[in-house]
C-alpha cells in the first residue's frame, strides 16, 4: 500500500467512525469489507466515500473491491489531490 492509499484508507477509516458512528473493528488489508460491516453501513460508507473523495463508485467497482485497502486503492487512482486528506 503505498502512502496515498494508506492516506485514503485512514480517511475512509475516519469517515465510518466519525460520520457513521461504526464502533467495530476495521481492518485495513486482509478482511473483506462485508464481513466487517452489515450492507447498511458498507453502502452508507460507499455513498460517503464518493461524497468526501468527489468520486463515482460503479457497481462493476463492487467486484473488484472486497477489502479497506481494495477501496483506498481505486478512490486513489480516481481522485485528484485537490480531495486528498
């Protein structure tokens, strides 16, 4: 994971504990995203991704996507560093 990606997955990290009041365990590489959250919080989480990062998150992106670190790598290559934290 390179800085950036790890820049962006502590913001999505930061994003579903502060905006969405998500208390459980997040892990950033290895766990898929819908085992660690009910399909609520993963699309609330999505929708507020595309809204902090200004990116559109397709739904071909959902297979390509399981995990924290598969998310902050795609927001990565799609956002400009104007959005970036």
């Amino acid at each position: 994971m390179t800085d950036r990606e790890r820049s962006i997955a502590e913001e999505i990290v930061r994003l579903a504990r502060e905006e969405l009041g998500f208390s459980g365990p997040l892990e950033v590489a290895s766990a898929p995203l819908a085992g660690q959250l009910d399909s609520l919080v993963l699309l609330s989480l999505v929708v507020a991704v595309e809204d902090r990062f200004r990116v559109a998150l397709a739904d071909d992106d959902a297979a390509t996507t399981r995990t924290l670190e598969d998310l902050a790598r795609l927001v990565a290559a799609r956002v400009g560093p104007e959005v970036l934290p």
